[in-house]
C-alpha cells in the first residue's frame, strides 16, 4: 500500500512542480555579448599591463618574470608548465603582437588574489579570449601571478 502511495506523491510532485521550473528556466535572462569591465586596484591593474606590455615586445622573460619561481601557465591544447624558466621557455617565440586584456571579476585579500578576464589580440575586435590569473605575494611585495589559465573563444575545429 505503501509503493502506490509513494509514486503518487513524487508524480504529483513532478506534475505540480513542473510549470514552476519551466516558467523558472525561461525567465533566465539569454547569455550577454561583451560583459562589462570592472576597475582593479592599481597592484593588480599593475599586473595585467606589465603584461600586456611584455606580450607586446615578445619579451618571454618578461613574461616569466611577472610569475611565481613556482608558477603555472596552463594553455589550450598545451601540457601544464610549471616554473619560471619553463615559462620563460613555453613564451619563447610567442607574443609579439598588441595584446589588451580587461578584467571582468576579481577578489583580493592580504597574500591571495584572482582577476577573470578577457583579452583580444592585434587587431581584433571584440574578445578573442578568456583567461584567469590567480596572483599570490609576500608580506607587501608586489603580485605574483602563480597560475594562467587562458582559452580561446572561437568553437573547437570539427574533426
């Protein structure tokens, strides 16, 4: 006796329910184009320009330089790299070109940090990419980016 009882009632709850998380689904507002820029606090402005400046030149241990001893680049379709000479390496050949990057998100606190972003290259418009940078430092030292993780936005090659 108990079963049928039971199967009423979650069918009854599906039912009743139903109506409720569509209407729930459809009021979601359509996903967005361009997300909006958010100010950073000079340090971590700071960073992404360096950036952005060391990308420009090509400059690979400029690049490695703005890193962690211990950081991480994690690229599309890359093994992870690990280290500040491996970085150096891994950067060797890249960049070269304009490179802008915009911060969408961040969070900050005493020695941890974290940006979300997007960046475009050369002459492109709109957002080429996505990236996040998660940033340590020491004491009041200047900010390190311990890892970097970008991709791409273009869909992935058919096979």
């Amino acid at each position: 006796m108990r079963r049928p009882f039971h199967a009423v009632l979650l069918l009854a709850t599906v039912l009743l329910a139903g109506p409720a998380l569509a209407q729930h689904a459809s009021s979601a507002p359509p996903p967005t184009g361009r997300l909006p820029d958010v100010a950073l606090p000079a340090a971590l402005d700071r960073v992404l320009r360096d950036y952005e400046r060391a990308w420009s030149a090509g400059d690979g241990k400029a690049l490695a330089a703005l890193f962690a001893e211990d950081g991480f680049i994690l690229q599309s379709h890359q093994p992870p790299v690990r280290g500040r000479d491996a970085i150096a390496a891994a950067y060797a050949g890249q960049g070269g070109s304009p490179l802008r990057l915009r911060a969408l998100a961040y969070a900050v606190d005493r020695s941890t940090a974290y940006i979300i972003g997007a960046y475009t290259f050369g002459g492109n418009v709109g957002d080429t990419g996505k990236f996040t940078l998660t940033l340590t430092r020491a004491g009041d030292g200047p900010w390190l980016i311990f890892s970097d993780m970008d991709n791409g936005n273009a869909p992935p090659r058919a096979r």
